[in-house]
C-alpha cells in the first residue's frame, strides 16, 4: 500500500509539471506596448491569407510598432491598431472596443460601400407583387417572377434544411433565380447536407486547410468538400446573383452553385472573405477575429482577397433603385 501512495504521489508530480504550461502560463500584459506585441504576433502566428492579400506584415509592425509607447492612449492605440488591421483589407477580420461601433478591416463593409444598390423590399413590392412566403427564421424569401422562381438566401444556417421544400415549391417553375446579395455568411456545413437535390453526382466543391503551428507552412492537410446526390434531381436552369456583400459561407455556397453544370453566374463579385475566422480576446478586454484557414475553388484557384466574379456583370446604379428598379434581377430574368 506505501507503494501505490508512493507511485500516485510521483505521478501527481509528473502530471503537475507536464501541465504547468498549459495552466500556468502567465497572461499578456496590459500596457499598450504589450497589447500591440500580442495582437501583431498572433497574427503573425495564426492569420493565414498574408500572401493571398499581398500584405507584408513585418512591414506593418516595421510601420505601427514605433508608434506604441508606455504612454500611448487607448484611443491611440485603437487607432494604431485600426490602421494596421486596414492593411489587409479583410472582411472576416474585425476589432471591437467597449461602447463602440464594431470596426472591419474591410473597406466595403465599414464603409457601407454600394450598400444601396440592393433592396429585398423592393423586390418583394415591385416584382413579387407582395406575394412571397418566408421560411427559416426568416432567411429565405421566396416567390414566382412569371414562371420562373425567386428565392432570396439571407444567410447561411438552418434555413438550408428548406431547400427540399422550396425546390418542390418551385417543381413546374422554368427556373430558379438563387438571388445571393447581402447574404451574410453563417454555417456552410448546414448547406452540404441538403445540396443534394442540385446534383446527379458528386461534384467537389472547394478544399481547404487551417493553420495547425506557428511556422508560415504549419497546415493541416488540404480537406475536400464535395456534395452528393440526394433525392429527386431538380434538373432545371439557375442563375445565381451575388454582390459585394455576398461574404464568407455564402461565398463556399457560390461555389457550391457555381460547381453545378446548369448555374449561370450573374451581378458583381462576391467580397473575398471566404476562409474559416476565429475570435480572440486582448488582456485589456478589447476583441478581434482572424481568419486561420486557406480555400481553394474546384480547380485549385483562390478567391480569397479578391472575391468570385460571376460570369455576367450587372450592377445596379442609385437612379435605377430611387426608380424602384432592380437591373440586376432583370438580367438575370432573361436567361430563361
């Protein structure tokens, strides 16, 4: 009995040491200069588009670092940090302070750049007469354009489990208009699931990989996103409409549409924030998000950065929507 008191102590022992890292290590300080190290490291460590974005990011500390001091304001390291993150343009990347508006590193978003040129309420009044139904929370509006369908993806999540339903809505339609603009992104996995309505085989779709070390080359292996056929085929011509606030898992759903044979792509390029983004915390309670992940379309190409163009490119102007028009959905209107 000495013994296995004597090998349980020895063991607690071993266990304390082995997990002093993990539960002892000491927390980041909160001064500005220790802020500004912690935030521009861990992305150095963690962010993965650096190269996809163009951004020199020793070149950013090089620019930002000398303007940290001891005696630095919060809102001038806010400001300090603000301009950093705006390097890399990024729209899964933002930074949020108390009692202030949540900042976004990319310019479009933050700046609510062509933010009017979309309206659902104007398309539910002058093109669905008001004669549509809304399902998933709200997230899908869907109606009849003539013959064709119409079905509005405000984001991403479990409003995706609709899809049997709105496809067998829209069964005798010539057509289906998948309009994405302004859709906000979510839970991409939801959407695999259910896709298999849209396919008469397996299509791979994008494959990506996550940082899983602090070296510039530490990655998981590269993992492919396929979808899979999956009850009655809805063989019947689509055009998917996007623009610049299409972001993050609505862009994995572009791609998604855009790896089917009967998808035309219409309207203007998606934002380019496609990869996979985390939160983390600052020792001084401040918050911010990264993206740890690279995508890669079906054929090996990233529009990470840059967004998906569509293969017809209509953009609505701000006389055009003051006259309660929407050009856009009238292009695509006349490919059926």
């Amino acid at each position: 009995m000495k013994n296995y008191y004597k090998v349980l102590f020895a063991l607690l022992i071993l266990s304390a040491m082995g997990c002093e890292n993990a539960f002892f290590e000491p927390e980041p300080a909160n001064n500005p200069e220790d802020i500004f190290e912690n935030l521009w490291s861990t992305f150095n460590s963690e962010y993965a588009p650096f190269e996809e974005r163009g951004v020199d990011w020793d070149q950013q500390y090089d620019i930002h670092r000398p303007q940290v001091k001891s005696s630095t304001t919060n809102e001038e390291l806010i400001n300090i940090i603000k301009s950093m993150l705006r390097s890399l343009d990024d729209g899964h990347v933002s930074f949020t302070t108390p009692n202030s508006d949540v900042f976004y590193s990319n310019r479009i978003i933050d700046q609510r750049i062509d933010d009017g040129l979309f309206d659902l309420d104007l398309i539910k009044s002058n093109y669905l007469q008001n004669d549509f139904l809304k399902s998933g929370n709200g997230l899908n509006t869907y109606g009849w354009l003539g013959n064709v369908g119409y079905w509005h993806i405000k984001a991403i999540g479990i409003n995706m489990f609709d899809i049997n339903s709105i496809l067998d809505y829209f069964a005798s339609a010539d057509g289906l208009i998948v309009d994405m603009r302004h859709s906000s992104g979510g839970n991409f996995t939801y959407a695999f699931s259910e896709f298999g309505r849209l396919t008469d085989e397996e299509r791979l779709v994008f494959s990506s990989k996550t940082k899983n070390g602090p070296g510039k080359n530490d990655y998981t292996e590269l993992y492919e996103w396929s979808v899979y056929p999956k009850g009655k085929y809805f063989n019947k011509p689509i055009v998917l409409i996007t623009d610049r606030y299409t972001i993050s898992a609505s862009e994995r759903a572009t791609m998604a549409f855009k790896a089917l044979p009967n998808v035309t792509h219409v309207g203007d390029t998606t934002n380019g924030a496609i990869a996979t983004k985390i939160g983390k915390e600052l020792a001084n309670g401040w918050f911010y998000s990264l993206v740890t992940q690279k995508t890669y379309f079906k054929d090996g190409k990233t529009f990470e950065g840059v967004g998906i163009p569509p293969e017809i490119y209509v953009k609505n102007t701000n006389s055009e929507m003051a006259a309660g028009q929407d050009k856009t959905l009238e292009r695509a209107l006349e490919e059926f």
